[in-house]
C-alpha cells in the first residue's frame, strides 16, 4: 500500500510539473486575416496545425483570432476560394495573414450529384459562379446577372416586367413544341432544373406566361433574394447532372445561399436605391401633322377626289380642326411609360463556428415597373444552422419563407396588351384631364391586377458517420406554395362589360433524399468513393378560379355579377399528382488525383411513364487525365500551372405530360333521366407506352493555365440529342377520340464553348486587374418527326409566320414570302407569257389585283404569275449560332471598376412592331398612332429604288397586303453587343470603417443594361421572344441606375 502511495504521488507530481512545463512553453498568438486586395478583414477562416490537420480555431467578425500554440507550430490558414496560407510560429505573438483569392479553377470546390469534390477531380463540366461576381445589381430574378457569364448558357433578357424572367437554356433548346398564336406564340421553356440549398425548384413547371395558364406567372427564382446568394454552380454536361436523373436533361443550377462563419455574431446591412428610366420611345406624328398626313393620304390615294372628300368632310376628327376634343397633339406613349425610383434592403445576422453556426436573413425588395400600372415586391425571411458537435454528426436545418406581390396592368407576364393598343391611340385625342380623357388609356391603367405569392419551404439534412469512411445521410424538404390572382377590368377595356376574375392555387411538394457513400484510400495513392441513393418525390397541384360578370359598375367591383350565364366558377382541370422514385448509385476512383474515373447509374419512375414503357435508366461514365502531374512534364512547372484533358457520356430524363394522358380521364357529361352522368373525355387518347423525355450526351473539354494563373482556359466540345419529345398529333376521325400525345419527335444540337481568363499586370502590381471572356457556338438540327415525316408546319393563323421542322434543318426555320425589293413602275412587273396577264394577288381577276409600281417584289416560287401561299419559303432561324459574354474586374487600393457585358450573334429577328407600324396607314379614317416615315427608303414615284412598298395606297391594303408579317422584308439580323453592367465601389478603410462601430463600409454606384450595339432598326434585339418575333405588345428592359450602401458590423 506504501508503494502505491508513494507512485501514485510521484505520476501526480510528474504530471502536474508537466502541465506546468507545457503551460509555461505555450504562447498565446493573435492577429488579424485581411484580404490581400481589399484590405477587408475575413471572418470564419478555419485555422489548423500539422500534417493532422487539428483544429485551433478560426477568425471572428471582425477577422481577428487567439490561439495558444506552443512554438514551432506550423499554423495553416484555410477559406473557401482563397489561397492556403502557412505559418509557422516563432517568438513573436503577433502574427497577421494576407489571403490572396485562388485562381486556379482546379482547386474550386464543386457539388456533382450531392457530393462535394474539387475540380481537379471532377469529370462533369461546370462554371462557378460566386456572390462577389453577382453583386451591386438588385434585380429580382438572380438568372438575369448570370447573362454572358457561363460558356453555353444562353440568357435572353427579353421581358422586363418586374418579377418576371427572360429564357434560358443551356446548350440550346431541348424542346420544339410551340403553344398560341400571334403576338402570343411562345417556345415550350427549357430550363435548367434549379436546386436550392438541396430542394428542387423546376421552372418550367412552377411558372407560367400569365396567359398559358391561369396563375400570376411569377417565377420561382424570383423568390430567392441575390444578396442571400453564396455561390451558383452551373452544371452543363450529362456526367454532371446525371445523379439528378429526373428532370436535369436540360441542365442543372445549384444555388447555395450563405451560412454563419464567425465565433463573434456578424450584422450585415445592404440597401440599394436605384431609379429605372424607359427606352427611347418611338417617334410619332402629332396634331395638325397627323391631320394633314391622313388628309393628304386620302385625297391622293382614293379611287377619285370627290369621293375622298366626301370621307373626310363625314369624320369631324378629320373635318373639325376647331373641336377641343379632336383638336390636341398628345403623345400616348408618355402616359404610359414612366421613370421609377426603388429601393431594397436586407439584413442579415450570422455566427457560429465548426460545432455551431446559423444565419437568419430578412429582406425588402421593391420594384415598380416603367409601365404604369406594373410592380413588384418581395418580402423574404430565411433561416439556416447547422450543428456538428464532433467530426461523425452534422445536422442542417433551413426555413425559407417569402411573399410577393406583382401588378400586370393591362396586360400579363409577358405581353402589355393594354399599352400596345391605348398606347398607340392618334394624337388628336385628348389626354387625361378633370373633363375629358380616352377610355382606352383610363380602362389600362384603372386594371386592377393584384397577384400574391406565399412561398414556404423546409428542409433538414442529417448526416452520420457509421464506421470510418462509411457516411449515412438523409435529407427530407417541404415546399408549400400558394398564387393568387385578383383582376377587375373595366368595361371600357372589354366591350362594355366589368368583369372580376378570382383565382387561387395550391401546390406542396415532398422530397427526400437517403444515401449511403464510402471513402477508402488505399496505399496514400488509390482513392475509391462509393454512393448509393434513393429519392421520393410527391408532388400535388390544384387551382381554382371564379369569374364574375357585369358587376354593377367600375367602383363597385362585386361580389356578384348580373350576368349569370357567363359568371362561372370551380376547380380547373390542370389538377396534379405527380409521383416519382429513383434508385442511383455512382462509383470514382482516382489514383493520386492525377487519373480520374467516374461511374453513375440511375433508375426513375414516376407516375407519368406509361406502364407499358417501365423505368427509365440513365447511365453515365467519365474520365480525366491531369496531364501537369505527369513527371515528364517537370520540365514545364515553370509555366505550366495545371493543365486536364476529361471526356464523358450520359443520358438523363425529363418526365412530360401528367397522369391524364397516361390513362385518361372521366368529364362531366349530361343528365340522364334527370341525373348527371360522368363520360370518357374523348379529346385525348390515353397513351399507356409515354416515356420521359431523354437527353443523350456526349462531352470532350480541354483546360490549362500558365505563368502562375495568368492566364487560363478552357476548351469544350458536345453533341446532345433530346429524343422522346412529346407531342400532340391528330388522328383519323374514324376512332372515338380526336387526339393522341406521343414520343415521337427528336432534336440534336452540338457545337463548341472557349472561356478564356487572363490577369494582364504583374502580381506585385497595386492595380489589380481580371479579365474574362467566353464564347459557345451551337448548332441544333431535327432527325426525327411524328410518323417518320421528313417535315411538319406549324401554321400561325394571326400573323401568318409559320414555323417549318424539317429533318436536317434547324430547328425552327420561319416560313416567309422572299422580298426582293420594290417594282420601280408598271412596266417592271413580270407578265405571264401564256395569258398575258401581270404578277397579281390570289386567282380573282380584278384591277386592283394586279401589281403595280410601287408594291412589292416577291418571289413566285412556282412560277405561275399568283401570289399565293405556294410561294412561301424557309428562311432564317430564330435560335443563336454564337453567344458569350466578357467580364473586366480592376481594384486599386479600396477601388474597384467592374464591367460586363454579353453578345448574341447570327439570329434572325422578324420585326413585327415594323409592320406593324407601316400598317397604320392601312386605314387613315382610323384613330391609330402614325409615324415619320422619312428614316425608311419607301416608294414615292413612278421609277423609285426603294426598299418599302409604297404605305400610302390604302385602297389595295386587303388585296395584297404588302406590309403582311410573314415575309423577309421585316426579317433582319438580330445580332447585338451588350455593355450590361458598370460598377465603380470603394471600400473604407476599416480604421475609418471603426470610427462608426463597424468592421467594413462598402459603397458603390452600377449603371445597369447600358448600351446595346446592333444595326437592328427595332428598339432592341434582345426583347423578342423565344420564336424571335419582335412585338409592340413586349415589355422593354429599363436602364437602372443604383447607388449602394455596404456595412458590416
């Protein structure tokens, strides 16, 4: 017992004296992490020591840290997108960190199939977009900064209502389906499938124009505040995007918003106010110059003089110069069109550390549209943390709530319907005033549209590590959206009669994702990584709507309406419920992360494949060479930085359709015998063999940098063919039902994407300069068509702009009557030789058929000297061939300039808002808008070389229309280079920035949508749809201008 005693005391003295000795040999170390450029301090950068890599710590707030280490330890300092940084601790006690951004693309962090690598060993191709690169602009939809920044994504800003979104694709279309007519004839979207913070947004399905379907029309993406946004990961290829198998065929976009990163709670405040100002507006013809144009008009132009006279002296707008309300010069377009002031706010609360963190972000944004009667607002909480009390367990949890509210006016999403026509009213009416006023401009801006959207959203992800290597992970979201649209429009807007339309939806969505992976390294070299997971997916959607008619007056707006016949009500028959399960798994290895292997598999069903179709399958395999590791490349590490060569295959699905076309559907028939009865509805033929659309694609890419990242690129090649694109056909009326949806259709695009990097000046320079380039070329071509036809019209029976598919071809090739020109006389126009007749319009013989000088010159294809729709020819293409975007960033000191910009070259715009402007002098006795035709080159005289027809022959305007949409003359080149964005931002210095209790202050003024250079002669190539049909009816872009206030506490 002694002896124990006496050992015990001596292990107790020893050890004691030991924690002395290692107490008393320990230093505490401080110091602060500053960005290299900005000077701006870093919160949350995690700091660890030796080769095990064991934490200390990281930095606070306001970028300061303290550590006890005992001398001699090698500290490592490490945060995302940034340079390591190494240290090793000596006598001193004060040791600062300057952290320089990496730019080297393979050390970037990426997320491929829910599972996070470094481009260095990543197969799939995708672009990385971060928060900085998306800064100072406040927009509502986040896409429309991503415009000319990813190689293949093309982005058309083409509708500036507030809330609303342009198109977007990713290595062009993936759909040839088109739905409407006119002015409302519209591509079927194809964009990418979105996911945020691991829940699944699908855009295509989630949104509508306002006019396809029933709802407001407000995107999702528009729901998600830019200033929440950590970073966007934009993923291209089939490798990249095969593990989200069910609908990623046309591209996936990862959004990751931001997360707590400092011990010491960090407040950040933005606020932006910003002013909105119209395009330039077309020029009109005002007053007595409107009168004297149309006087003038008939007098020369009527079949003879005494009978023009007779119809001016019959319309006083014409006849009574001297009447107060047909006597003014008011221009239309500027009681519609207006300058705006805006503003938005967002204040976040961050904290925590490794074990704990959280962010909690509340946000403003409000945005009134340049067209009267248009807004946007978003009111937006979220809420996210994470827990990881040790290196096993980690759980995440997030709750997203926002609401919004937007106003069309007298139009929807996509089109002002009530600007194009009040808007274009003549100028001898009056304006508003306490007497009088036009009821068209009254009954557009008295619209009152009220559209709210209430977006909640939960998700929670658990991850455990059950043995070494071997980690268990589930994650489970609930989405919860609801729409509501309340509209009144005045009688004046609709034939004499009020009208409230109600409508109400209802959409939830269950998701979750289970999966078990493994990591193994074998030998320091042989890295293996093995995945398997499942998915579930509920989906459920229903919309209801009533309409009351003739309510009692424009005050009051209801409840009920004295026309009963026409008020109606109930649910509508776009009811969802939508099912889906998915087994994958993938399979990586690498040896020394210098060859690379990746291996994927995945199985879908869901409840709109046919039963006789089965599962879907999509397979994936890749590989990568970083061919800078080799040993005989030693030689070249003095210029040679990295350099990788990788090439995959794959194929994902989109599901279409629902439920109905599978099976079928019952409808409401009849009474019989007094009873209502329930019959087969026989419009569509159920089609139990549907499949998901499916994208096969094949991708090569090629990256390298030099000279210390100075300059880099990357280089990539793909073919991508989309068959099983469903559609719907006729068939014979000998069966029951009148239609049938198949899979029958199939398109390819391939083509070419260049992303080109480059840091100009040295890097010890003071001035800070990054330049960026990127381009793709895309090319797409049908190969296949419902009943192996080698081609199909789609015929537009508003503007006569048909759309040919033809096997070979583009993809949408406009079918146009070819002008040559303008027949200069009489004597030009050609005579048939058989009948002696002249070139004239349609089979009726009549005098004002016949050609003359001053009409136009078309080609007669098949030669019988008649125009008719035999003489229709495929010409132009709607789709881009070439599309990119460049980026230029300089910082000296606490400035910075920043400027981007995009191009969008060889596409073919018609130019209906041309036409229709030449239109209006069909009719001089109506009371439309006229504009100056001096800046056109029209015929005037017998012998003119003109490019116009003749505008002021009114009397043959039904004959021959020679102002029609559908021929080349309004075809033009719808190229364009945009200077999108310029930003000059100054950083205080935080010494200053401390004077205010803060740890930074950031301010910056952006001039937003600058200068568009085109030889288009419409007001911009851009805003046009998806179809390239330039209308009057669109919604312009505005150019913004925004001052910014930054400040970090």
């Amino acid at each position: 017992m002694r002896y124990t005693v006496v050992i015990f005391s001596l292990f107790v003295l020893f050890g004691f004296n030991g924690r002395l000795t290692a107490q008393q040999t320990n230093i505490v170390v401080k110091g602060t992490v500053i960005d290299r450029a900005d000077k701006k301090p870093i919160p949350g950068v995690v700091i660890t020591s030796g080769k095990s890599q064991t934490p200390l710590g990281q930095t606070d707030g306001n970028g300061r840290y303290s550590l006890s280490v005992s001398p001699g330890t090698e500290l490592t300092f490490r945060y995302l997108s940034y340079k390591t940084v190494f240290r090793k601790v000596s006598g001193s006690a004060t040791i600062d960190i300057s952290m320089e951004e990496s730019v080297n693309a393979l050390k970037e962090q990426v997320i491929i199939g829910y599972a996070k690598k470094t481009k260095e060993i990543s197969t799939g191709s995708s672009v990385i977009i971060t928060a900085k690169d998306i800064q100072d602009v406040p927009v509502a939809n986040v896409m429309e900064l991503l415009q000319g920044k990813v190689a293949g994504l093309n982005i058309q800003n083409n509708n500036g209502a507030p809330g609303m979104r342009g198109s977007m694709t990713i290595r062009g279309i993936s759909n040839l389906n088109v739905s409407g007519s006119g002015d409302n004839a519209f591509l079927t979207p194809t964009s990418p499938l979105f996911v945020v913070d691991g829940i699944p947004i699908d855009d295509n399905t989630d949104y509508s124009y306002g006019f396809e379907s029933a709802g407001p029309g407000i995107s999702p993406i528009s729901l998600i505040p830019v200033e929440d946004i950590e970073r966007i990961e934009v993923l291209k290829d089939a490798q990249a995007t095969s593990l989200y198998g069910s609908r990623g065929a046309y591209g996936v976009v990862l959004i990751t918003t931001k997360r707590g990163n400092s011990k010491v709670p960090i407040v950040q405040f933005t606020s932006n106010f910003t002013v909105d100002t119209p395009p330039e507006l077309k020029s009109v013809i005002g007053g007595r110059g409107e009168r004297m144009m149309r006087i003038d008009q008939i007098l020369k132009n009527d079949t003879n003089f005494y009978h023009g006279l007779n119809s001016i002296n019959k319309n006083p707008f014409l006849a009574d110069s001297l009447n107060a309300f047909y006597n003014n010069s008011t221009n239309w377009q500027k009681l519609f069109y207006r300058t705006t002031f805006n503003q938005t706010h967002n204040l976040s609360i961050s904290g925590g550390d490794q074990q704990f963190n959280y962010k909690v972000n509340g946000g403003y944004f409000d945005k009134k549209g340049i067209v009267e009667n248009t807004a946007f607002t978003r009111y937006n909480l979220n809420m996210n943390a994470q827990y990881q009390p040790n290196e096993k367990f980690k759980l995440l949890a997030s709750l997203n709530n926002v609401m919004a509210n937007s106003s069309s006016g007298g139009g929807n999403s996509l089109s002002q319907t009530g600007l194009s026509e009040s808007g274009s009213s003549s100028s001898l009416l009056p304006a508003p005033s306490l007497f009088t006023a036009s009821s068209g401009l009254l009954n557009t801006l008295n619209t009152d549209d009220d559209n709210k959207t209430i977006n909640v959203s939960t998700n929670i992800d658990v991850e455990y590590e059950v043995v070494k290597g071997l980690r268990a992970s589930s994650s489970f979201s609930f989405n919860y959206i609801t729409q509501a649209k309340d509209r009144f429009t005045p009688g004046g807007q609709s034939a004499g009669v009020d009208s409230v339309y109600n409508y109400f939806d209802r959409k939830n969505t269950l998701y979750n994702r289970t999966r078990l992976s493994y990591v193994k390294q074998v030998a320091e070299k042989h890295n293996f990584n093995a995945a398997v997971f499942s998915e579930l997916n509920s989906t459920n959607f229903r919309a209801d709507v009533s309409q009351q008619v003739s309510t009692p007056n424009d005050q009051v707006k209801g409840p009920l309406g004295s026309d009963w016949f026409n008020s109606k009500g109930g649910t509508l028959n776009n009811l969802s419920n939508f099912r889906s399960a998915s087994l994958a798994g993938s399979f990586s290895y690498n040896y020394d992360q210098k060859y690379v292997l990746d291996l994927t598999y995945r199985v879908d069903g869901s409840s709109t494949n046919g039963p006789d179709a089965g599962y879907s399958k999509s397979p994936s395999v890749a590989a990568r060479w970083n061919f800078y590791k080799e040993n005989w490349l030693r030689s070249a590490e003095s210029w040679l930085d990295y350099g990788s060569i990788r090439a995959s295959y794959g194929k994902n699905i989109v599901p279409t359709g629902n439920i109905y076309d599978v099976y079928g559907k019952y409808v409401a028939g009849g009474n019989y015998n007094q009873l209502p009865t329930v019959n087969l509805d026989l419009g569509v033929v159920p089609n139990t063999t549907l499949t998901p659309t499916t994208t096969t694609q094949y991708n090569a890419g090629f990256e390298a940098g030099f000279l210390n990242n100075k300059f880099g690129f990357v280089f990539e090649t793909y073919y991508k063919q989309v068959d099983n694109m469903l559609r719907e056909k006729n068939i014979s009326n000998i069966n029951a039902f009148g239609k049938v949806k198949t899979n029958e259709m199939s398109m390819v695009n391939y083509g070419y994407e260049l992303t080109l990097n480059a840091r100009p000046l040295s890097a010890n320079s003071k001035l800070k300069w990054n330049v960026s380039l990127n381009a793709s070329l895309n090319r797409d071509v049908v190969v296949h068509l419902p009943d192996n036809a080698s081609q199909l019209l789609i015929k537009d029976a508003e503007t006569g702009q048909n759309i040919l598919y033809r096997v070979g071809k583009n993809s949408l090739t406009n079918v146009l009557l070819n002008t040559r020109g303008v027949y200069a006389t009489d004597l030009s126009v050609p005579v048939d030789p058989l009948t002696g007749l002249r070139y004239r319009a349609g089979s009726v013989i009549d005098r004002r058929t016949y050609f003359r000088g001053g009409d136009p010159m078309w080609t007669d294809l098949n030669g019988d000297y008649i125009l008719d729709d035999n003489d229709l020819v495929g010409a132009g293409n709607s789709q881009p061939l070439i599309t990119g975007g460049f980026t230029s960033y300089m910082q000296y000191g606490g400035f910075s300039l920043s400027v981007t910009g995009s191009f969008t070259l060889i596409r073919d715009v018609l130019n209906n808002a041309l036409s229709s402007r030449f239109q209006s002098f069909e009719n001089p006795l109506a009371l439309n808008s006229l504009v100056p035709l001096e800046q056109y080159e029209y015929w005037k005289n017998s012998g003119d070389k003109a490019t116009y027809p003749n505008p002021y022959d009114y009397t043959r305007y039904s004959v021959y229309r020679p102002f029609r949409f559908d021929q080349t003359l309004f075809q033009e080149d719808g190229s364009y280079v945009k200077l999108q964005q310029a930003t000059l931002a100054y950083n205080f210095d935080k010494k200053y920035a401390r004077k205010f209790g803060a740890t930074s202050i950031r301010v910056y003024g952006t001039a937003y949508n600058i200068y568009t250079f085109s030889n288009y002669s419409g007001p911009s190539p851009e805003t046009v749809t998806d179809l390239g049909r330039d209308s009057s009816k669109g919604y312009p872009n505005p150019r913004t201008y925004t001052f910014g206030l930054n400040v970090q506490f």
